[in-house]
C-alpha cells in the first residue's frame, strides 16, 4: 500500500478523467494522498478534493512561484483553510531561485510568514527548495519547532544531514530512478528509514519508465523499487516503511 505524500490532483492536466483516476487509487494500491495548493484557488481545489474523497488530504499554501500574482487576504484565507479537517499541512512553500532570482527578499518574508503560521497553528510543512538550499536551510534553522519535508529534496548530502539532525524528512520522487541522479542516491543512502517519505509530484517528474509522460501516483511502484534497492529491502518493506513515516508526519 502506496502513501503519495505529495501529488497535485487539482492541476489542469488531470480535468479530463480526474475523477476517474482518483477514484481507481485505492484499488491500484494508493490508500493515501496529500495534494499540496500553491496558491489560494488550488489550496481551496485541494481541500474540496480532500472533501470529496476519503482517500486524498490537503495541504494549503502559497508557492514562491506565485508570489507575484498574490492578492491582499491571501494569508488570512490560507489560514482560514488550514483549520479544515482534512488540511493537514501548509504547503507548497519555500524558496525557489531557478524561476526567479530578483526578488529573493519578497521570497523570504512569504516563506517565512507561512512558517510562522505553520508554528502557530501546530502544522507541519511541505517545502519547496529549488536552487536556493542555503537561504532555505538558513531561514528554518530560526525556526526550531517547525517540522516537515523538504518535498523532491536536491540538496547537498551534507545539508541533508543537518536537516534529519533537525528532524526533518525528505521527499523522494521520480528523480531517484533517473541516470544522472547521483546526488539523489547518495542522500537517499544516508536517510534514515524512519525519515523517508514517498511521492511523485504529479503530474510532473515521471519516473523511468514513464518519464516524458503524465504521472500520477500509480507510478509509486518505481519510486518504491528504486529506494528498495537502495537500501537493501522488499518493496513491500519500503512502502510499509515510507507508509507509517508519512501518517507520523502528517498526523493521520
């Protein structure tokens, strides 16, 4: 039983059979999933999915992606989403520098104004770090109490290290099956059991033998196969593994 602890089912790219295929999870081995929002409209769309479905559960938050299109209110309707039954994180948040690198300062304070809230109101975080590892790793090291996944983590081996010193977790993808992924697997080396989350980040990053394609979280079993190798266990082990660490983090 697969836990797709990051999957964004309210992205355009599944309006054709959305329902179909969220409805077939269970049966394809998903028993869960987290669809993270990146900005009000599609945390609201995860929280509705969430309502609809027993299955799925919704994280809420505002990617530094969509910064500049940020409204006035927007935190405060993020907050009012948080306290859904089914919201159990805020998220997609972070840092990311590959899309944008001129206006890092305004990254910075939404990234930690969410980090805040997550503090207040005693949720964990999904974190988006792309290209900005230093500043990400910077800016939670101020924040102690926090607690979440660095979500398709790419850092270095070393900050990962400080990060499950930390407690954190990391999120593993797609990425871990591709032959350049070198990094990833000395991290994936190094994290604990108890540390590791699964997810495919659909409809993005499909793994081999999908790559190129639409992913969705049947696709889980690649994930799952290439981290079972790595570390010297059944797939059904790694699952089970990734499973328990996922409902730990998330409280469910």
């Amino acid at each position: 039983m697969y836990f797709d602890t990051h999957a964004h089912y309210d992205d355009a790219a599944f309006d054709a059979d959305r329902d179909a295929l969220l409805s077939s999870l269970p049966e394809a081995g998903v028993t869960l999933v987290v669809d993270p929002g990146c900005d009000v409209l599609s945390s609201e769309k995860a929280v509705a999915l969430a309502d609809r479905y027993p299955h799925v559960y919704a994280a809420v938050g505002i990617h530094p992606e969509e910064l500049q299109g940020m409204r006035e209110g927007d935190l405060k309707r993020i907050e009012a989403l948080c306290a859904h039954l089914k919201c159990v994180a805020v998220g997609e948040i972070g840092l990311d520098y590959y899309w944008d690198d001129t206006h890092k300062e305004e990254q910075k304070a939404l990234f930690i104004a969410q980090l805040e809230l997550a503090l207040r109101l005693g949720k964990p975080v999904i974190i988006h770090d792309r290209e900005a590892h230093g500043d990400c790793l910077d800016i939670v090291r101020r924040y102690p109490d926090v607690r979440g996944v660095f979500h398709c983590y790419s850092g270095s081996k070393e900050m990962a290290q400080e990060l499950l010193k930390r407690g954190w977790y990391l999120g593993f993808d797609g990425p871990i099956t591709y032959k350049n992924a070198r990094r990833a697997i000395e991290v994936l080396e190094i994290c604990p059991l108890d540390r590791l989350l699964i997810e495919t980040d659909s409809p993005y990053l499909s793994p081999i033998p999908r790559r190129g394609k639409r992913n969705d979280s049947r696709n889980l079993q690649y994930v799952v196969e290439k981290i079972a190798e790595v570390k010297g266990l059944t797939c059904e082990e790694a699952a089970k593994k990734a499973m328990e660490n996922g409902r730990r983090l998330f409280n469910i």
